[in-house]
C-alpha cells in the first residue's frame, strides 16, 4: 500500500509541475517566442539531467543499443509536448490548454493499452474507462465553449 501512495505522490506531483511548466513556457513563449522557449526549456532541463546522470552513474549511455529505435524518438516527442504547451497555453489560457492536452493524452493512452502499441502491455478498455472519456469529452466541451 505505501507502494501506491508513493506512486500516486509522484503522479500527483508530475502533474502539478506540468501545470507549472505550461505557465512558465507561456509566459517564455510570449515573450521570446516559442521556439526559443523550447530551447531555454530542454536546453536548462537537458544540462541539469546530464550533470545529475554523470554524478549518480558516469554518463552510462552504453545500453542504448538494445532498446528499440522509435524509443529513441522521445525526444522529439517531448519537443512537440513543449512547443504545444507553450504555444497554446497563452492562446487559450491554461486550463482549457491543459485539458486538452490531458484529455488528448489520456485518450491515446487508453488506445495504445487496449491494443498494445509501441511495446505497452495490453490493458483493455472496459465500459467504466470508455464512460470516463465520455464524461471527460463532456467536461472538455464545457470548459471550452465556456
């Protein structure tokens, strides 16, 4: 049970830094621009992770070779995620931004358990999970149209 509150605490606290971070790069991005807000955002995140890697395990970078080449695309992956976030996010304001991103998110995730995409375990969608994005598409018009 500790187990899944400790994981349940870093989700919670994920999530409360990606909300923080929409607003940084918002505020980055209508000011400087939205790629120059991408580059100050993986630029500094990239320098403190390489500089926390190289002090925990020496920059061991020599299993890369055995994980499969579209993992190694998550990179540019996480640069559509940040140039989204920070482009929408002063267009639209941050919450109808963030429940977007949530809900297209949460969405894709559901297909890619139910069919076991790109190496996930297979995790079907059941009824409760297809009434949930039913409510949440519900919750998305109104936060939208509001």
């Amino acid at each position: 049970m500790s187990n899944t509150i400790f994981l349940i605490s870093v989700a919670v606290i994920g999530g409360l830094f990606v909300t923080i971070q929409a607003q940084f790069m918002g505020v980055l991005d209508k000011n400087i621009g939205t790629i120059e807000s991408v580059f100050i955002t993986y630029g500094g995140g990239g320098l403190c992770v390489g500089v926390v890697m190289l002090l925990l395990r020496g920059g061991n970078l020599g299993s890369f070779q055995t994980v499969p080449l579209y993992a190694l695309s998550s990179g540019i992956a996480g640069l559509v995620i940040v140039g989204s976030i920070g482009f929408v996010t002063p267009r639209l304001g941050l919450v109808p931004a963030s429940t977007l991103l949530v809900a297209a998110q949460f969405i894709s995730a559901a297909l890619i358990d139910h069919f076991g995409l790109l190496g996930a375990d297979i995790r079907l969608l059941t009824p409760s999970r297809i009434c949930g994005m039913g409510v949440m598409m519900l919750g998305i018009w109104l936060i939208i149209r509001g």
